[in-house]
C-alpha cells in the first residue's frame, strides 16, 4: 500500500503559528478547517488536513499575501531536523540535494527537482497535492522558505535571479518582491527559482562535515521510521472511513483488513504514533461529522448513521465532547460565518 502524502506537525505548527501572529484565533482557524486539536497534535497531518488550513488562514487573514507572509516567518525549528543538516552541509547546492532526500521529514505534499544549466540552475517545486486542490498559500510559502533557508546557510540576504510561479498573482507586487526579492513571472509552466551556479557553490560558513554527518544519520532514521509506519495510520484511516457507517465497527476487524493480531496493532500504534484504535476512531467520526454538518443540510439522525452512533442523542454527547457547542448551534454559527466571508 502507498502512503498518502502528510506534513509533519513542525510544518503545521508554522501555519498556526503564523495566523496566530495575525490576531486569528487557534480554535476559530482550527474550526475553519474542519480540524481539531486532536489532529494537529499527530506527529503527521495528511496533506488534505494542511491544505484546509493553509486556506482558512489565508480567508481568515484577509491577506492575499498570507503564504509570502508565513515564508517570511520561517525558523529552523519549522523544518525540524532538517535545518540543521541544511546549516551544516558544505555547499548551498549539497543542501539542496539533501532537501531534496530528506523533505518528507518536513511533508511530503512534493518534491524539488534541481536543473542545472550553465551559468545558473532552476530549483523546481512539483507539488503534490491530495484530493483538494493546494491553495497558492502554500506553493508561495514554499519558495519563501527555500530563499530564507539560503539566507541562514549562507549567512547573509540572497535573493534568486527569477522566480516562476504556475498560478497567477493573488498579491500585490510589493509584498512578492518583499519576500523573493527577485523577477517575478506568473502563469508559467512551473514554479521554480532561478539560482546562479556561484551562489550555490559557493562554501557555507557553518559547514561542518562531523555535524553533517550526525545529523544526516539522525535523519536518515526518522526517515525510515516514517516509511515504516506511515502506511499502518494511512491504511487505518482509510478503512475507518470506508467502515464509518457500521455500528459495530471495532479493532479485531481493523486488525484483520491489516493483517495483524490485535495485540499488535495496538502496540504499534502505540509505541509508533502514540495513540490507539478508539481514539483513532472517534477522530475519524469528529472529522466527518464536521465536514458533513458544514457542507451538508442533512439531519442529525442520518448524520448519526453515516459516521456509526446509533441515535442522534449519542452524536449530541459526541459533539459537546468534540467542540463544547450544541451541533445545532455549531451548524448556525457555522452558516452565518460563511455569509459573513461572502
């Protein structure tokens, strides 16, 4: 089974982080986007979680430039380990090639692919989105971070010789010159940054191949941890959804679909993602409830029925448990929301 692609939570705390910064609420941006706390505490939010965020946060913000902005705020500790391996790489260019290794530790929503021409080389992001569409917010946000990430490696304010984006501006031109610094084409074939070959040859300050080497092992096993494990949450979640409906929906026939006794599918979820089938589960019925209870007139009782409770009261407890509102009320405060942003 392949994995479906996820950010790591120092990726999504960068989004919450910068829409905190712009006076949004933590729980009103959450609720925006269908999210709860219980999810954007996982170590990985699926790319469709990140996607709703990064578009609450730019129609929350009111800022076109809400992306550009976020790119801006960037710090090591929004790439976890793999700033640092970047910081101590010999050359702009090994730090790249080791971006382009170790990206999924930060998320996997795409890939940088590095062309190398003559005088310069265009380092190109290939997103790759899930089932909705990504917000220019986060490709945006992307190429910022790639040209701050240069900033810290090389110790001083670099900028790109042209920048290419596939969407057309949503920004004004200020706020994009502010944040690349650079030429900017829009409604190209990619999205890319143009780099001369001297600026990622050149030597980086804070090289250090013992560090490099440390922090590239430390790397290279969260990466394989993550290959192992991710397929088990991805492959679960994806069952529960499918099951959702089935009042009698229960661990030995999740453990079953995997492949697994119960005793070990508990104990991996345990010790590999801290969590458990139950909470799993009732993540799953919150998310679903949620998205229905937004986007659908439908009634309680078959709501209660599409995500497996029995009766509406049940999902009445539920909801108060998940959101501390009636969902009644939720689903009002909801609608008048929407109007108020048209």
């Amino acid at each position: 089974m392949t994995a479906k692609a996820s950010a790591s939570k120092s990726w999504v705390d960068t989004v919450l982080a910068s829409a905190q910064r712009l006076g949004i609420a933590r729980a009103a941006l959450l609720a925006q986007a269908g999210l709860t706390e219980s999810d954007v505490a996982q170590p990985r939010l699926p790319i469709d979680g990140i996607t709703r965020l990064w578009r609450a946060g730019g129609s929350m913000s009111g800022m076109p430039g809400f992306g550009l902005r976020t790119g801006m705020l960037i710090g090591p500790a929004s790439l976890n380990i793999v700033s640092y391996l970047l910081m101590s790489s010999a050359s702009l260019r090994s730090a790249l090639a080791l971006l382009q290794s170790f990206q999924r530790l930060i998320s996997d929503g795409g890939r940088f692919q590095l062309l190398a021409g003559g005088q310069e080389s265009w380092l190109i992001y290939h997103p790759q989105q899930g089932d909705l569409a990504f917000s220019h917010h986060q490709i945006e946000a992307v190429l910022v971070t790639v040209v701050h990430i240069a900033h810290w490696a090389v110790g001083e304010r670099i900028a790109p010789q042209a920048v290419q984006f596939a969407h057309a501006p949503h920004a004004a031109m200020d706020e994009y010159q502010a944040a690349l610094g650079a030429p900017i084409t829009f409604e190209g074939a990619f999205n890319g940054l143009l780099l001369t070959n001297d600026l990622l040859d050149r030597p980086l300050p804070q090289a250090d191949a013992t560090l490099a080497s440390l922090h590239s092992e430390y790397a290279a096993a969260q990466l394989e941890a993550l290959a192992q494990h991710g397929d088990l949450l991805d492959s679960l979640d994806g069952w529960l959804r499918q099951h959702l409906a089935q009042p009698d929906i229960n661990r030995a026939a999740a453990a079953r679909y995997l492949g697994l006794s119960e005793r070990t599918l508990a104990r991996r979820l345990a010790q590999a993602h801290g969590t458990s089938f139950l909470r799993l589960l009732d993540q799953v019925r919150q998310a679903q409830c949620l998205l229905l209870m937004k986007t659908t007139t439908l009634a309680l009782p078959e709501i209660a029925s599409r995500i497996g409770l029995s009766e509406p009261s049940a999902l009445c407890r539920a909801f108060r448990r998940w959101t501390g509102d009636s969902p009644q009320r939720w689903r009002t405060a909801s609608m008048a929301e929407g109007l108020h942003r048209e």
